[in-house]
C-alpha cells in the first residue's frame, strides 16, 4: 500500500499599518486564503512602523480595534496584538519567528503590498526572512509588473521561488485616500466595513 503524503499545513498573516484597514486589505487576504489555500489568516497591525519614520499614525491600540472589527465576520480571519504590544520597532521578521514557533507544524504566507517587495532588501535580515516563509505580494489592476519582474530576477533562485503576486482589485482603495476623505467630509462608505466606518467617526479620527 502506498504512504499517503500529508498536504503542507499553511496560515497566513497580514501584516501592515491599518489605518484603517479597508476593503482592499480584506479583498487580498481572502484572495491568498484561497489561492494558496491558507487554513486561517492573521491580521498583525504593525505597533511601531519602522518604514514610517516621522509619519503620523493612530494609537496601535485604536488601529487593532479596527482590525478586530473589520475581521469579526470573517470564520478564517483572525487579528492578534502581537506587534501591538511588542515594545519597540516592529520587525516582520520577529512577527515571522513568533509565529513559527506558535506554530511549528505549519508553513507562513505573508501577504503584502507588491511595492512593499520592491523595498524587502531594507527590511531588517531579509536575506534569512526570504528563506523562512513564503511572500504573496498583492497588485492593484494595471500595475506595471516590470519593474517587480526586474527586482525579482535580481533575487537568488531560493529566494524568487518563495515569493507570488496576484492582482487584486480592491487594491485600489488606499488607507490614504480614506483619511484625506475623512478631512475633507467625503464618504468613505463601501470603501471599508461598516463596523470600522461608524467607530471611525464616532471617535472622531482623521479629522
């Protein structure tokens, strides 16, 4: 009789500053679930960007709210605080290694922006970052790849072969754009889930 191989066991996270998080971040989680067939996707509000020097962000603590809300709906999502209440920067890489060893038996997907790729070799020890998860990278429709193409093939074989993009095209909603809509007394319904839109102006952020 033949052995049965096991199928590789696989969670993802998404990671990112979100604020606030938006149609677009869901769009692209729920797409790599079933594209590269993720049992669960946890959202990782970064607590301290280490790429946002000087940037203005909300509390991590409000930020994380809204990711609770936004997912609550969702039976594969799930946030976690881990880089909210870790002291310091937030590096992916100790995000990685945390989860890794919550969960040694299951392969990591980080789901991220496509120009955030462009920019992995400043993140911090990317070279071993490459080497321990796989990395979906996220395209707005009518991205230009070339230049993601060109960067990619600059990278080693073992690092190139972890490393997918697909288009999502939520993508076009930015996090941005949601704030300056906010100042400026602009909808931003359908841009973001209800649950986050009504605490966003119940609390009175952006303005």
């Amino acid at each position: 009789m033949s052995k049965k191989i096991a199928r590789e066991r696989r969670l993802g996270i998404m990671g990112g500053t979100f604020d606030p998080i938006h149609y677009g971040h869901l769009v692209a989680a729920e797409g790599a679930r079933y594209s590269f067939n993720l049992e669960k996707v946890f959202f990782i509000p970064a607590g301290n960007p280490p790429h946002k020097p000087g940037h203005i962000v909300c509390e991590p603590s409000i930020r994380y709210k809204m990711t609770c809300l936004a997912v609550a709906s969702n039976p594969f999502f799930c946030s976690s605080p881990m880089e909210v209440e870790r002291p310091g920067p937030s590096f992916t890489i100790d995000t990685v290694r945390t989860m890794m060893h919550l969960h040694p038996e299951k392969r990591i997907y980080f789901i991220t922006g496509a120009d955030a790729i462009l920019e992995i070799f400043s993140w911090k020890d990317s070279d071993i970052l490459l080497s321990m998860c796989n990395f979906v990278a996220a395209t707005r429709p009518g991205y230009c790849l070339k230049e993601l193409n060109e960067k990619l093939d600059s990278f080693p074989n073992s690092f190139k072969q972890n490393i997918s993009y697909m288009e999502v095209p939520a993508l076009a909603i930015s996090s941005t754009d949601i704030r300056q809509r906010v100042r400026e007394g602009k909808p931003i319904k359908y841009l973001l889930p209800e649950t986050v839109e009504d605490y966003i102006l119940r609390n009175n952020l952006y303005r």
